[in-house]
C-alpha cells in the first residue's frame, strides 16, 4: 500500500519547489539585481527538486507500480 502521507510530502515538496523555481525565474527576468545573483537560489532549487523526483520514483518502485517502462 502506498504510503500516503510521504506521498503527500513529496507532492507539496514538488509543488513549493516548482513555485520557487518560477519566482527566481520572474526576479531573474524582471528584478533589479543582475540575473546571475539569482543563480545560487536556482541551483538549490533544481537541487531539491531532482531529490524529490527521485524519491517519488523510489516510492511508486517500493510500492510495485514500477517506472517507465514498467507499465
């Protein structure tokens, strides 16, 4: 059985790090600091993000409904 709320943990972790990702963006377009001074907060993000997916994979595998390919 699928572990519901790690599952929604990770949705919300993907959620918030999404909406991060899309303000740095806006401030790096449209800010008053130079682009490159956003570039740490962007690499944190896409970071934290690349985690979360692959504890999302990790989960659905335990959980028997396998990845890509699987199906």
């Amino acid at each position: 059985m699928m572990d519901i709320i790690e599952l929604g943990i990770l949705s919300y972790r993907l959620e918030a790090g999404i909406n991060a990702a899309r303000a740095i963006h806006e401030a790096m377009i449209n800010g008053d600091c130079e682009p490159e001074g956003w570039l740490d907060g962007l690499h944190y993000v896409l970071y934290n993000l690349s985690d979360d997916a692959k504890a999302l994979r990790e989960l659905t595998e335990r959980n028997g409904n396998g990845g890509a390919g699987n199906g």
